[in-house]
C-alpha cells in the first residue's frame, strides 16, 4: 500500500488507515473485543500501519482493544498509534485545561501499553483553545520528555482547520472529508505548503456514503449516529448518494469503495481513516486505497 508523509513529522503513514471509534462499542453500538481483535490484525496484515483512537472512545475501551493488540503484534515498531483528548464527547463538553490534557494524555499511555505516542492530537479544540495555546506547550513539553514524538489537532469547522494551519504549530491536522463534505479541501492545499499532514476522517460520512441505510432508517438509542444521519438529514443528502452509486455501477465497485478513493485522490491528503468493526471491513477498507481515474474524480468534485 502505497505511504505518504504525515507532513514535518516525516512519519511514512499508510493512504489508509484504521478509524478504531467502532471498536469502542460505544457511540456505534456494541463490539465485540475479539472481533475487534481480528480486524485489527487483518488491518496489519492488508499493508495499513496506521490506528487513530482518542481516549473518548468508549472511555478508553478503544485504546484498551488496540493495547492488546499491540501487545500480541511482534513488529510494534510498523504500527503507528494516534490518539486524542479534550473532548469527553458527551453533550458538547470538552476540556482543554493543561492539567486535564496531562490527566488524558497520561491515561492512553497507560491504556496503550506504549512509552511513547506517536501522534497525539486535541480532540476539536475551538479556536479560542488553541488560541490560549497552553495545551500546545503542555504537548511540546511531552515530546522533550520523550512521551511523544508529534502532535497536532482535530478540528470540526472550516475556520479551526485554517487557524490550526497559518498559526504554525500544530504538525498534523485532522478534518471531515468525503464527497458530501468537500469545503476543506482548499485548506488542506495549504496545510501541505505549511508542512502540516492531513488526516481525512469520516470518507464514508458515518456509513451513509456506503448505501447500506434506507432513507427512512432510525438508528438504535445510544447509537451516535442517530442524530447525525436522522432521517431528514439523510434525505438532503440522497442526490448526491445517488449520483456516487451511478459512478460507481459504471466502474463495477461499492459505493464505499469509490467513497474512500475519493479521499485518497486528493494529494494533500496524507492518510484517510475509514471506521472499521469486522476484520471484512478491514480487508475492503485496505482495498479502496487506488486513487479514481481523474474522469471519474472530476464528476465527484462537481458535487460539492
């Protein structure tokens, strides 16, 4: 699988890599540990070196799961593990006060089984935290201590992606990205000029670009996505769910596939993370990592 540089980290990281939220067995609905278990092997073995989690996933189950992991995987130095903290992802609260980011930060270390982080990201800070930027000392601090080797942010709007970028910081930020979701991508441009790498998260937009969900479904109480693709949300969104499934006939492969190969197309994109629950969705995840022919890439672009 083919790698690319997380920007001035220098890290080689894989097109694709393994969004570990549904192994939590939160937010997505339940998870089997041991299924959890294969898939992230399978992700291993299918060329991805790359595992985005956050302490807020499952209250640490997910970083739990990939701790086994790790410990099991023989190669540990062929994994790259980011995580994140600030967002207790519970109606809206976060936290970004330098002794609670110590507290999270100091949580996934143990959680993980590792002495260093490879990537440790603030969990969508607005501007105003990363303004205050004393999380941003905290986390270079961490790096002198030799507890993590690079940091950077997760963002949620337009203007936190660009600030995280022009104020110079950060060396990796991560951001939505996918055929609905397409406003970034012109800040994106100007993270790789500014040596920022680029995490594109949610290529599949939570599942929908898939195809899998009736118009009219309701998902499960507890089920995060219940709010995020709630009916009438859903149905504003069906055009452009149509036209990437006609795309995607004419080529003879899944919506999900063109989805995620969207994302990989576009080159100031160092490492797109599809969700993964089974070690079937690792395989095919691993599998959409071929950029579009520029054609068919030039049809998705029109339907932003």
């Amino acid at each position: 699988m083919e790698k690319r540089t997380l920007g001035r980290t220098g890290l080689e990281v894989t097109v694709i890599g393994f969004g570990a939220l549904a192994i939590s067995g939160s937010f997505l609905g339940p998870a089997d540990d041991a299924v959890s278990n294969l898939a992230l092997h399978e992700a291993v073995d299918a060329g991805m070196n790359f595992i985005d989690t956050s302490n807020a996933y499952g209250q640490g189950h997910s970083e739990e799961v990939i701790g086994k992991f790790l410990k099991e995987f023989a190669a540990r130095d062929r994994i790259l593990i980011g995580t994140k903290g600030g967002n207790l992802m519970q109606n809206g609260k976060r936290n970004f006060a330098p002794e609670y980011i110590r507290e999270c930060f100091e949580g996934s270390l143990k959680r993980l089984g590792v002495d260093a982080i490879d990537l440790y990201l603030l969990h969508n800070p607005t501007v105003d935290n990363m303004r205050a930027e004393e999380s941003f000392d905290l986390l270079d601090g961490f790096v002198s201590q030799g507890k993590l080797k690079h940091w950077g942010v997760s963002v949620n709007t337009l203007p936190e992606c660009e600030w995280a970028v022009s104020c110079g910081r950060p060396s990796v930020m991560q951001m939505e990205y996918n055929i609905v979701a397409q406003g970034a991508a012109g800040v994106f441009a100007q993270a790789k000029k500014a040596g920022v790498g680029v995490i594109s998260r949610a290529p599949l937009m939570r599942g929908f670009l898939s195809g899998r969900f009736a118009e009219d479904h309701v998902f499960a109480e507890g089920d995060w996505r219940r709010q995020i693709l709630a009916p009438e949300k859903v149905r504003a969104f069906q055009g452009k769910l149509g036209s990437l499934q006609e795309v995607a006939a004419e080529l003879g492969r899944s919506a999900a596939e063109v989805a995620i190969r969207f994302c990989v197309s576009n080159p100031n994109v160092s490492t797109v993370i599809p969700g993964v629950r089974t070690p079937e969705q690792a395989k095919s995840n691993a599998a959409a990592c071929e950029p579009l022919p520029q054609n068919v890439l030039e049809k998705l672009l029109r339907l932003s």
